[in-house]
C-alpha cells in the first residue's frame, strides 16, 4: 500500500555542475524544483577519489542540511566547568556531518546506502531547498584533497507534503 503522506525525491548531484568549483572538495548544485517541507535525507551513494588526501576518513558537510543530531565528539577541558571542545580545533568546522566515509587510499572512494545508514531526521522541517553546498572534509577539519574534481553524491529526501501535484492525490482519493 502507497503512502501519501510523504513524498521522496531522489537528487543527484555533482562537482561538475559547479562552475565555481576549483578543487571540487566544496561545491554548490542547484535544484531544477525546489523541495518543500523536508523530514528526512540520506545518503544513497557517494563516488570520490581521495586517495592521496593521507586520511582515513571524510566528512561529509550540506550547509543547508545541518542537523543538531549529527555531532563530531570532543574533549572535556581541564577546567571545572566541563565545556566541550574538538580537537584538533579545525575539527569544529565539520560540526553536523550528514555522513563520514571511509577513504579507500588506493583508489576512489565508494559509498553505497548498504554499507550503512546515513539517515538524518529533522523535527522541524527544513522549509525549502533550492540548492546544497556540499563540502569534503578530511580527519582534521581541512578541504579534503582530491585526486581529480569529480565527486558524485545521491541524496533521499522525504517530504512531508505533496511537492509537485497535490490535486492529483486528492482526485484519487474522491474517485473511490
């Protein structure tokens, strides 16, 4: 049985698409339709070549898409009042990662949504979006260093409400 209650897009994005883009490790892609009233998003697939970056991870950064229940750890400062920080310090930046790989250091990096969830939620629905700026960052908090610019990422969005077509869902239903 379908559920009308969501609808779910699926966005493919690319570091191609982005004229300002030199490294590719920090890009902006434009949405053709604007998504409405989003609740959900996870990463489907990632494609990149960060095999000469020296490091064993990347973080995965949507300007648009930061969600408090993402968080990058830190440490307890020596003082009493038990105030958190990143260390390495650069690690702040990366703060509400929507995904960290795992860096193959002998070729490009593949991230499948098998390999394992990436889902974030939002309690509050992101209202619209028209655009995601995607940044690659390595362990420390640095632009990850890329082999070549192509980086290819496909995101899930479900969103609360109809997007395209309400009234078709609602002539369905008086038909019955």
């Amino acid at each position: 049985m379908a559920n009308y209650s969501y609808e779910f897009f699926t966005v493919h994005t690319s570091s191609l698409t982005d004229n300002n883009s030199t490294d590719g490790n920090v890009f902006t892609t434009h949405l053709f339709t604007p998504l409405k009233d989003i609740v959900q998003v996870s990463v489907l697939f990632a494609n990149f070549d960060a095999s000469e970056s020296g490091s064993n991870i990347c973080y995965l950064n949507c300007t648009e898409l930061s969600s408090q229940f993402n968080q990058i750890t830190g440490n307890v400062s020596s003082s009493n009042t038990m105030a958190v920080s990143a260390n390495p310090i650069g690690i702040s930046k990366i703060q509400n990662p929507i995904a960290v790989f795992n860096v193959n250091g002998s070729s490009r990096t593949i991230y499948n949504n098998q390999d394992y969830t990436t889902q974030t939620q939002y309690l509050a629905p992101i209202r619209k979006l028209d655009r995601i700026t995607t940044s690659l960052n390595d362990k420390n908090g640095d632009p990850i260093i890329l082999k070549n610019n192509d980086v290819f990422i496909s995101y899930r969005f479900t969103c609360a409400r109809d997007n395209l077509q309400p009234e078709y869902f609602q002539k369905k239903k008086n038909h019955k």
